[in-house]
C-alpha cells in the first residue's frame, strides 16, 4: 500500500497524481477485472454515465470478469436496473434501489437547470398543473419527450413543447424503459415514471451523509469540489465538516485538502495498471474539478467535443493517451486506436491485445480490423 509524504510537520500527507491515480483504479476495477455481479458494480460506482446507450455496456466489460451484454440487458428487462437523470441533470444506469434514494436527493441539480434554460418561458405557469399533467400522461403510457411535449402544449400552448417536457422531468422521476438501453436495439427513449415502473416510491427522507461516502469509496480521495463536481450539488462543505470525524484527510500537491475513508485502499505508486478500455462519458473523466489524476489537461480538447461527447478513451499506466473507435459494416468491424503521441512497441502490443478482446466482445460475428493512427 502507498506510504503518502507529509509536506510538513502536523501537516496532511500528500498524494501526488500518480497516486490518486492507482487509488482511483483500484476502486473502478481497473486494475484487475472483478468478479462482483453486474448489479454490485454499478451500485459501487453509484451508477454508469448512459447518455447513449452501448457505452454502460463498455465500461462494465471493462470492468468485470467475463462480462456479457445479455446481463446487462435482461437487468433491465426485469426491472433492476433503470436509466434516469440523476448527477449532473444528466442520464446514468442505476439499480433500482439507487433510482428510488438518489433521485430525491438530487432534486435541486435538475430544478437548477430547468432554471437555466427555461426560466423565462415558464413564467406564470404553474408548474405543479404541468408536473401532474404529465406524471398523468407517462403513466398511462411511456412517452417520448416529443410526444409528451406535443400532448401538453395543447393545454400549454404558450410554452414549447422542450419546456413542457423538460418540467415533467425536472419534478417527475423518469426513467427510459425498453427497449431503450437493450444491447443492439435502438429507437427514442420513452419513459415513465420511476414509481410507476418500479411499483414503489422515491425516498422520503434521502441520506446525503452516504451519497458523499459512497462517491469517496468508489472516487476518492477527493476534495469538496470535485464532488460537487460529480453531483452536481452546491454548497457541501457542511455536510463534509460534519463528516470529518469519520474521515481522513491528505493534501494533493497544491495544497488542496483531500477527504477519504479509514482504510480505504492507497495502492503502490509503481503497482503496474494494465491498458484498459474506457467508453464515452466514462465517469472517471466527470467527477472531478480537477482531472490531473486521470488526464493530462493538454489532452482534454481532445477528449471533451465542443458538442458536449466525451469520447472513449485509453489508459496506459493508468491515464488516458489516446481516443478509440469501433466502426462496423457487415460482417467486418475495425477498431481505430488513436494515439495523441507515439506510444512504445510494448504499450502498442498491450493495446493491440486487449484491443482483440474488445472487438471480440463488441462484434464477435465481425472479421476484425485493428489500426493505430497519430493523432494530427
């Protein structure tokens, strides 16, 4: 285990990048596959960024020994796993228990950004009469935002039809259901609500206590703003001094404080991490203010799209190096690794090797292709 430096007498240890990076690994299963169930994983990672639907299934085959698409899929056709707007207003995949206990928890993030961008518009509205509209209408049925929008606008006219949507969603919890999210399948999201598709309700008294230990078991050691950063909440310094007691501090080497939990695992600097895999929206990339552990800064332009995609990326020795891509047409696909500088013979053969692994798990019916490109 890491032996972190203190910067001076009575001072926090320090941890430098490399390792809050073996920390970070160790804790999203990088390091060595896992064997936890499908269901364990994403409740010890509070959940997987879905804003499309095959990247969940990527970031668990990264992740978890012997990993197939059917599991996932048929959590969801049961029920136990659902797609919901939770952390930074934004889709993950979740069991169902997160679904009913995050989600309340998380209701100042979404009304935050219904704030934002539509403020304006629904002056005047009462937003209770449109939120029970539309809990009336997902639960009839699951809709689309399209046509959700369209059937309240007849009542609404002088809203837009995204701004109708939008407040179902800000106060309504809606899940995506099937077969949305399905491995191979495809079409627009429908959704109803979570208390409708689950058959019992959101969280009355939600523990934000836990939310912020659990985000330290599967992220930290990490500092007040990079949570905040990951969930999207204001204003948790209080919640963390109140929890100081129960938790260990560092510093990283700015000065920034750094909470953790007693005993949770601070790798070896030097213990070797394999080349992995990581898919679009990998949350290891969101959920800090500071990315340095994870990514050098001079390559997030690369990564981060002026169009909000945040494309799958490779690790070597822990941090991203580079993008990939796999593009299929029929009966070939061909997987593109992008380096952002030349990377050794030995680190091209780990890639070349976990890249056949990867290709056989995206489209094992394919002939493959895999190629290097430089980024330019």
């Amino acid at each position: 285990m890491h032996t972190p430096q203190r910067a001076g007498k009575g001072s926090a240890p320090v941890l430098g990048p490399k390792a809050l990076n073996r920390a970070l690994l160790e804790r999203q299963m990088l390091l060595r596959r896992s064997n936890a169930s499908v269901t364990d994983a994403i409740q010890h990672l509070i959940g997987i960024q879905a804003q499309a639907p095959n990247p969940p299934y990527f970031a668990l085959w990264t992740r978890l020994e012997n990993f197939q698409q059917e599991q996932l899929s048929q959590l969801i056709k049961n029920r136990e796993i659902v797609r919901i707007a939770l952390m930074r207003s934004t889709i993950h995949m979740v069991s169902a228990r997160d679904c009913l206990t995050l989600r309340p928890l998380l209701q100042s993030v979404l009304e935050r950004g219904l704030q934002s961008a539509y403020a304006k518009e629904l002056i005047g509205h009462d937003l209770k009469e449109i939120t029970a509209a539309g809990r009336v209408l997902v639960e009839e049925q699951p809709r689309t935002f399209d046509e959700l929008g369209k059937l309240l606008s007849e009542r609404w006219p002088d809203c837009t039809k995204k701004a109708l949507g939008n407040v179902v969603r800000t106060f309504v919890p809606l899940v995506q259901v099937p077969p949305r999210g399905i491995w191979g399948s495809s079409g627009q999201a429908a959704h109803t609500s979570a208390e409708a598709w689950l058959g019992q309700p959101s969280a009355s008294s939600p523990a934000l206590d836990e939310l912020l230990m659990r985000y330290l078991a599967a992220f930290g050691p990490a500092t007040i703003k990079d949570i905040q950063v990951w969930s999207g909440l204001n204003k948790l310094r209080e919640t963390v001094e109140r929890l100081r007691p129960h938790l260990r501090t560092f510093a990283d080497e700015q000065g920034n404080e750094l909470f953790d939990l007693p005993g949770a695992p601070l790798p070896d600097t030097d213990t070797t991490a394999p080349a992995r895999f990581l898919s679009e929206f990998d949350n290891m990339l969101l959920s800090y203010a500071d990315r340095s552990r994870i990514i050098d800064e001079k390559y997030k332009p690369l990564v981060f799209t002026i169009n909000g995609i945040i494309r799958s990326t490779f690790l070597i020795d822990g941090f991203v190096r580079g993008t990939w891509k796999i593009e299929q047409t029929r009966g070939a696909a061909a997987l593109s690794i992008h380096p952002f500088e030349p990377l050794s013979q030995a680190d091209q053969s780990s890639l070349a090797e976990e890249g056949s692994r990867l290709l056989n798990f995206a489209a094992a019916a394919c002939t493959h292709d895999l190629r290097f490109t430089i980024e330019g």
